[in-house]
DNA sequence: ATGCCATCCAATGGATGA
C-alpha cells in the first residue's frame, strides 16, 4: 500500500495537474491538502470516475483536506478533536482495508502560524497539543496508523537548504519543532528518515523569487507511522519533478510504501 | 527587510499562504 500526501493549493487549480498525476504515480491513497472547496464544489464524481473512493472535509475558500484512494474505506472521521468551536478544515481519518491488513489513515493541514509571536502562532500551539492528544490516542488501537499531510513545520536545521533564513519563522522556531518532537516522543517515526539521511530533501519550494530554481526548499510534507506502522515501511519518495511541471503546486507528492 | 507569486472570493482589490 503506497500512501501519498500532496499539497494541491487549491482543487480547482489544480484540477488537470491531478488528473494527469493520478494515472502515472498509481497512488493507493492520497491525503490531499488544501483543497479551497467546499465539500459539495469537490469534483468528486471525476475522481470516482477514475477509480477513487473519495471523501472531503472542506470549509470556503481556505484549508480544506480530503482523501483519495484506490482501496476501500471504513470509519471516515472529520476534524481534530479538542475545540467545538475551530471551523476550520485541517483533519480527516480514515481506515484503509489493504490486502495484507487495514491501516488507519489522518490526513491534516497543520496551521502556518505567521507571523509568530501573535494569535497564529497561538492557534498553531494550542492545535498541536490538540494533534499530540489525538495521536496519543490512536496509538491505544496498536493497529498500523500513518498521520500524515502537510506539517508547517521544519524539524531540523538539514531540512531547509537556507535555515538562517527561517529562525524566527513559525515553522521553524523552537516552539514549533518541539511540539512536532514531542508527538514523536509519543512512539511515532518520521518515515522519510527512517529511510534517507542527510540534507537536500524538501517538499516545497515557494512560488517567489525563484526558489525552484535555486532549489531553495524546505521539507514540512511527512507521514509519521505508529510503531506498527514503522514495521511494515518498505520504501519512501519525494515525487521532486512534479514541482517542474506545468502549473504545479507549490508542494509536491510525498510518499511511504506500506507492506499491507 | 520586503508576499517578488499564486489562489480564492468577490469585485476591478483584499485576505491568505510559508
């Protein structure tokens, strides 16, 4: 079971960009970001027609995550518990029935928090311990469980090719990555470094001043697996050329193969 | 130092993003 999760920036943007990505990288589940839909605006039935179960959790206009997959699902959840009055969209689970075994799937758009210190940056906190409450609990499952979606935060100084430039950056200020190491502390494996060391490695690239050119990224895109998970890993990529494509988003596909 | 570009909603500009 490969399990992706892509930044799209926007489904309507990136409508053709999907639909020609889908058939040549053969995902088995997406965990799509930042769809900027409302669930019934999801192009859903295009989607359906090529082969996916789709389910969404979208709000107007911002945020917005959604889940694309190739296999069964059972038990879809919406939303980050721990606060009835957030709206916004940035969490969605799923189990997925692979061949081997089910794996329980979140999918979640972590908040940016610029400028930091302010009430992002407060927001941003406060829904990470919402997030390491929550990934506490699936652990009690001790079934294979990925979490994964786009993070906003980098973890370490390797994953940003310019990290002086990020100091004072909420995805990059001691706050932020504590928080992210401290759900690790849970029992949880950043997969990309289970498997690949060293610097270079990012997943997003910002459309100004030619980051892409001068290859000026960072890697905020990762899927954490449960130890459970962690046993099953067999592979992990960074789709790195669909940045170069037409009309790309401003992430690209990050992905973990599952033997399940 | 800087939202330099991109997206969305709504309206010929503002908010947001990382």
């Amino acid at each position: 079971m490969r399990i992706y999760t892509f930044n799209i920036n926007g489904i309507k943007a990136r409508f053709e960009a999907l639909t020609r990505w889908l058939p040549e990288a053969l995902p088995d589940v997406v965990l799509l970001q930042e769809i900027k839909s409302v669930d019934s605006g999801f192009p859903r039935a295009h989607f359906e027609d090529m082969g996916y179960r789709v389910e969404t959790h979208g709000q107007k206009g911002f945020n917005g995550v959604g889940i694309l997959s190739r296999l069964p699902l059972e038990d879809v959840a919406r939303g980050l518990p721990g606060d009835e009055t957030d709206e916004q969209a940035r969490w969605i689970e799923a189990t997925v029935i692979g061949a081997a075994r089910a794996v329980r799937v979140a999918g979640l758009y972590l908040p940016n928090g610029n400028p930091a210190p302010g009430p992002k940056f407060d927001y941003k906190l406060a829904w990470m311990e919402r997030m390491h409450a929550r990934a506490a609990a699936l652990l009690t499952s001790e079934e294979p469980v990925v979490m994964a979606g786009d993070y906003n935060v980098i973890p370490q100084p390797e994953d940003a090719a310019k990290p002086e430039a990020w100091v004072d950056d909420a995805l990059f200020r001691p706050e932020s990555r504590a928080a992210f190491r401290r759900i690790l502390a849970l029992g949880y494996y950043d997969a990309f470094r289970l498997k690949v060391q060293g610097p270079g490695h990012y997943s997003f690239w910002d459309y100004q001043a030619g980051a892409w050119d001068r290859n000026n990224g960072i890697r905020i895109d990762h899927l954490l697996l449960s130890p459970q998970a962690a046993d099953l890993l067999e592979d992990v990529g960074i789709d790195k050329a669909e940045r170069g494509r037409d009309k790309p988003s401003d992430h690209v596909p990050v992905w973990a193969q599952l033997l399940a």
